[in-house]
C-alpha cells in the first residue's frame, strides 16, 4: 500500500491525523503528512476512512 498527501491540495483540516493517528500527522503548520517511520506497503486499518475523510481528497492510497 502506497500514502500520498499531495501538499498542493491539503488545507490543514487535520481529519486524515484524526482518523488514522498511526498512519498521518501534521506539520508545523499544521498541514497533513504520512507519519515517519512508515514503511511502503504498509497502512492502519483507518487509512482508506483517513483519505474518505479528507475535505479536499488530498490523500491517495494505491495498491
């Protein structure tokens, strides 16, 4: 599983960190990231509900 935030769509609403801690967080400006420390191929169980949740679709999650 591969987690892509595209920076240039995210607003900052903070959801995709609400919903699946594990897997997001945020910057210093308060802009969504995937956490350090996550391995490609791999993704919590709230991943996909993170990206449903996510106001402006930033997040994507591929096979």
């Amino acid at each position: 599983m591969r987690i892509s935030i595209d920076t240039d769509v995210c607003i900052g609403a903070g959801q995709c960190a609400l919903v699946s801690p594990e897997d997001f967080t945020q910057d210093d400006d308060g802009f969504g990231t995937v956490a350090p420390g996550r391995p490609d191929g791999f993704g919590g169980p709230l991943v996909r509900e993170a990206a449903r949740a996510c106001p402006v679709r930033a997040i994507t999650v591929a096979e």
